[in-house]
C-alpha cells in the first residue's frame, strides 16, 4: 500500500548540501512546503547573525504541532492551493518524489524574487515524459542548475530508507521589478500632467463590493482584494522611493544632518514590507471570522476567550477558504468539550457568591484515599450581586449583559436549542424600569427581579430539569458523580437528589461541629472550600464531609451502600443533539 502522505524525511547531510546551494544568505523568510517534521529546517545555517524566519505547510496535520514546538510558523496544510509565496525570499523542499516537478513548478509560479533549492527524484528530471517535467528542465536551463546524488537515503542516518538516485535543484528568479521602475519613469513623466487633473476628478474610495451572500466566501474575497491593494501600494511606494533617490540629498543630509538608509525600492525591502502588510491584513482577516457572529453568538464570552487564545496558531494559516472551513470544523469537532466548558463557566458563576446558592451532597467515592463534597445548584432561586446600571442609566452595563447573555447560551444548549426565545438581556434592555421598580419579570429561563440599590439580581429557574441536567453535567466534569459505566447505589442517588431538603440540616450540624472543635468564628469552611489555601481547603473538606456524613446517618442513607443487583440510573439527559449548538457554527 503506498504511503498516502509520501512521508521520507530528509537526512541531515542532505539538509546540508541542500542549504548549501543558496547563494544569497541574506534570507528575509524562508519557506519549507513539504515540512513534515522539519528535518530538512533542522540543517539550516547555525552560524547565521540572525534567527531564520521560517513558515511551514504541510498536509499531514498530525505533524503541526510538532512543528509549531520547533519554533516555527504553519502557514498552511495544501501547498499546491498556497498563493502568498511574494514574501519570501527562500523556498527550500523536499516535494513527495512521485509530485516533484508540479511541486517545483508552483513554488517558481508564487514566489516573486529569490531562490528556489528542491529535492527531487533523478527520474522527473532523466525521464522528462510529462509536460511539467519538460517545463522544470527549461527553468533549470535557463535560471538554475542540478547536481544528481546516489545514496541518500540509504544511508545509517536516513529515517526511511530508499536506493532513489535524487536531483538537487537550485533556481534563482529575478524579478524585473527595479527595470520596470526605471523603465517607466520617463513614460511616467510624461503622463504625470495629463493624469493629475484626471486623478483628482476621479479618486474615490469604493463604497461597497459586490460580494456574494456567503460569508466565509465573502470574507475571503475582500481579503483577496485587500491584499492586491496592499502590493500595488508597495509598489507604487517602491516606484516613489526610487525617484527620491534619484533626486539626491536633502540639504540636511548633505551637510551630515542625516543619514539616508537602506534604498527602500530594492526587491529585499519590497518583500519585507509586502510581508508586514500582508501579515497585518491576515490577523484583521483571521481576527473577523473569531469575532463574526457565526462563533460568536455560540459561544459564551469565557469560551470565545479560551478561543481567542488560540490566535497566535490560526492566524498564521493563509486565509482561504479551505482553511476557514478547516477552523471552523475543529471547533465542531470539540463542540463536546467546548460545551462541557461553557456549562462549567455559567456553573462557577452561579456557586461563587453566596453561600445559598447551592447546597452540598456526599461526593462519589472513586477510592479509598479521594472523596470530596459535590455541590449543586438550587432548584429555587439564586442571587447574583454586582450588577450596576450603565452610565445612561437605562440599562445594566456591559459586563453584566456579557453575563446575561453567557446565560441564555448555556442554558439554550441545555434545553437542545441555539438561542433563548426571550432573552434575559432583551428583558433587561425592554422592561429596565419595571425591574428598577421591583417587578419580577419573565425571560425563556428565568424570572428575574432586580435591586439596583445593592446591584443584585435574583434568578428564579423556570425549568428544574435544566438545573438538575447542569448538575449532572458538572458533578460528572468535577468526578462528583460516578462515571456512566459505574453503578451506583440507591443511596447515593438519594442524597443527591434530597440535598435540597437536608441543606438547613447540614449547615446546623456545620456551626454544631465547629464549636465542638473550637474554630475561630472567623473561618467560613463554605468560603474557604472554594478560595482558600491548601491547608484550608483540606481544613473545611473534613469539616463540612463530617457534618454530612452526621446528617445523612441521621436519616439512614448511606451513599456507600452495596452496589449488587441495582440498577444504573440515567446519570445525564443531553437534552441537545450531538450536533446542535456548536454545529451551525459550519453552515
């Protein structure tokens, strides 16, 4: 079976003679098409002045982050679909043996001024039956030269061994960019007087592109049209430099008041500056699909950080729309996860503040030596404090919307849909004077009542299996519940589903154990189990675990019961379909 990813990493002495060819070493970025893991990257000069910058694209995803652990920049997975090979001034490769001459070709098509060094099979080039391998041996003719090599990956020192005779090929291209500068100057001195009272009549900014509906589509394309703005602007800035020069010093820095530095219109300082600006057009690219209503509106905002934190990766990716659709199906692909986070996100929120929130129950018990107390949401009501009005005074301010919404996000996908009918942060923006007024209002999930005095609000659930199922969620996530292969006995379900009705019963014994073992009344366990030191939390687990072991045997439920012949119960209802809150992320 032949080698679907052609896989035949590039022995150190090849790397070398390879890196050798370059005549020109002073490299403004290098490119490595068919990276792999970076063997061929790993032979590069050592004793260069400066750090090589260097992008990588290689098809085998698996192997990205191994490169991205070597320091350097994916830029994309298809090379024979990459178009931004202008800011380069190095492509060294090693194509798959059976495509080396299509692999050539492209990376002389794309790269605008500099040289070319590949590793290609003797045979593309001894055997020249094919078009394209007609057309590599013109271009070497013409522009380069080839040395042919037995061995080289036969030898102790090659990874996968092979008896192929290799081609090394070096090709310069030289850009006629500079003679066309100077070419025109005279066509572009005579035009000037005609053209001025022309571009001052028509100069205009474009209003709008007709673009289709599609959004990733249209996203590309406005980049497409951004870039080829940019690169005729460098051009045009280049064209202008040129002139400067040519007429001579200013009078400063003819008497030594400054100096002129390196001519800004070579090709080296077009491919620097056509790759700042096309760096910069790509993070604005990359940043408006993160931040674009299609991610965003699934996500809650704790979620679209951890997103966001991922930037440095996918920007560095081209901006097609192969490699859109490519994101956007790896964060399908962790919808589970990315889920799971949003829901721990609303939960913590919720549990953070007051004590009366939640309620606590016995912990499943996965060993002897590891047990601690689960908490759960109530049923009832819930408060949530620091919520000020905006500095208009006709809404909350924007954090406590983000939170509202984070809200309606969470508990959508828990009910299965993608948005809340009637929003909190609608009800919030419509109804704000009644609520200032001490209503209790109704959204798709919660009633809510407002006390803008004290900036607090109060959640009322609508649904007690929504919280029961972000219970069971987070008890799973937190290792509070069992696993959904372990049984678990009627007893702890029990006093799971009962902790509710045994709260007022545990806090007593909480206050009754904490006078019996003489605690500062300084020290809050409640708080101290979430926010406090090592010593603390340990302090407050055995505390509060002892009082719920005294409640629970007062009652005759023990959590830890046999667990023979009892069934499993349904530990988690999704309530969501695999596929969707997260899914309508692609469509």
């Amino acid at each position: 079976m032949m080698e679907p990813f052609q896989y035949y990493p590039t022995p150190e002495t090849l790397g070398r003679k390879a890196w050798a060819k370059f005549k020109n070493t002073q490299f403004v970025r290098v490119l490595e098409p068919s990276a792999g893991e970076g063997h061929l990257l790993k032979a590069k000069p050592r004793d260069h002045y400066q750090r090589l910058a260097i992008d990588c694209i290689e098809l085998d995803i698996r192997k990205h982050a191994v490169l991205r652990d070597e320091g350097y920049a994916v830029v994309g997975m298809d090379f024979l679909q990459f178009q931004s090979g202008s800011v380069y001034s190095h492509i060294i490769m090693n194509p798959p043996f059976a495509d080396g001459a299509k692999h050539v070709l492209k990376a002389w098509e794309i790269l605008f001024d500099g040289e070319i060094v590949a590793i290609v099979n003797a045979e593309t080039l001894k055997n020249p039956f094919s078009r394209e391998r007609q057309q590599l041996l013109r271009l070497i003719e013409q522009h380069g030269e080839v040395e042919f090599l037995s061995d080289m990956f036969a030898g102790a020192e090659a990874e996968r061994k092979t008896a192929v005779e290799i081609a090394l090929v070096w090709l310069q291209k030289t850009s006629t960019f500079e003679q066309d500068i100077l070419g025109s100057i005279l066509d572009d001195l005579r035009q000037d007087r005609r053209e001025a009272d022309d571009l001052l009549g028509e100069f205009q900014l474009p209003n709008e592109l007709a673009l289709p509906n599609d959004f990733i589509d249209n996203a590309v394309l406005m980049f497409n049209a951004a870039v080829e703005a940019a690169r005729q602007a460098v051009f045009s800035e280049a064209r202008a430099n040129r002139y400067r020069v040519m007429l001579g010093k200013t009078l400063g820095e003819l008497n030594g008041g400054g100096l002129r530095g390196d001519d800004e219109s070579s090709s080296a300082a077009v491919k620097r500056t056509l790759f700042k600006r096309y760096h910069e057009l790509k993070n604005r690219a990359w940043a408006s699909i993160l931040r674009s209503t299609q991610v965003t509106s699934r996500l809650s905002s704790a979620a679209q950080k951890r997103l966001e934190a991922d930037f440095e990766t996918v920007k560095s990716l081209e901006f097609t729309v192969p490699n859109i659709y490519g994101f956007m199906q790896g964060i399908i692909e962790q919808q589970g996860e990315i889920q799971l986070s949003m829901v721990c996100d609303v939960f913590d929120l919720i549990t953070r503040y007051y004590r009366d929130n939640t309620v606590f129950y016995m912990g499943w018990k996965s060993n002897d030596k590891h047990r601690t107390l689960g908490m759960r949401i109530k049923t009832t009501r819930f408060i949530l404090p620091g919520h000020g009005v905006s500095s208009y005074q006709n809404g909350l301010n924007w954090e406590s919307e983000r939170l509202l919404a984070d809200f309606d996000k969470v508990f959508a996908l828990l009910d299965g849909k993608t948005e809340a009918e009637v929003s909190l942060v609608s009800v919030f923006k419509q109804q704000f004077h009644a609520l200032r007024d001490g209503q209790r209002i109704s959204a798709s999930y919660f009633d809510v009542r407002y006390y803008p005095g004290i900036g607090t609000i109060h959640f009322f659930p609508k649904s007690k299996t929504l919280i029961d199922r972000m219970n069971r969620w987070v008890g799973r996530q937190r290792r509070w519940l069992p696993p959904v292969d372990t049984q678990a006995g009627t007893g702890f379900w029990q006093q799971f589903e009962q902790a509710e009705r045994f709260d007022k019963a545990f806090h007593a014994e909480v206050n009754r154990q904490s006078k019996r073992e003489g605690q500062n009344y300084r020290f809050n366990p409640y708080w101290a189990i979430q926010h406090g030191c090592g010593s603390e939390r340990e302090q407050s687990q055995r505390l509060l675990t002892q009082a719920m072991n005294s409640v629970l045997a007062s009652r005759g439920i023990d959590p830890d019961a046999a667990l023979e012949n009892e069934p499993t119960p349904l530990l988690i209802e999704t309530g969501a379909s695999a596929s969707s809150p997260i899914q309508a992320l692609a469509s």
